[in-house]
C-alpha cells in the first residue's frame, strides 16, 4: 500500500527524477551516484514498476535500522 501511493504521487515525474525523491522519501536522503546508477538499472529491468522498485526501496537497510 505504501509503495503503491508513493508512486501514485511521484508518477509524473522522469526517472531520474523518480529516483531521487524516493529516496528523499524513504531514507531522508540522496541516493550516492552509485545508487542512482543501480536504481535506475534496477527500474529497466523492473520494466518502470516503480512501486516494485519502492518495496525493494522500503527494505534498504538504512530504512529498516535504527542507528
């Protein structure tokens, strides 16, 4: 449910663009260019299933970890 409103509201945006709010969204930060880079892999082979790529997002580990 939340993978799928997040992705509601983040819809038109580029993927790029896409990529940086979710995680902005999820882990209160930017994604390392690294990151960006596999993420936007990741959302190809997804075929642009972005609230697929935003479950995979909401069990990164800096999500799931309390520090």
């Amino acid at each position: 449910k939340c993978a799928n409103d997040l992705a509601s509201r983040l819809s038109k945006l580029d993927r790029a663009a896409f990529l940086r709010e979710a995680f902005l969204h999820v882990l209160s930060r930017p994604p390392t260019d690294a990151e960006a880079k596999t993420s936007s892999d990741g959302l190809k082979a997804l075929q642009d299933q972005r609230s697929l790529f935003l479950q995979a997002l909401f069990n990164h580990n800096d999500f799931v970890t309390l520090r």
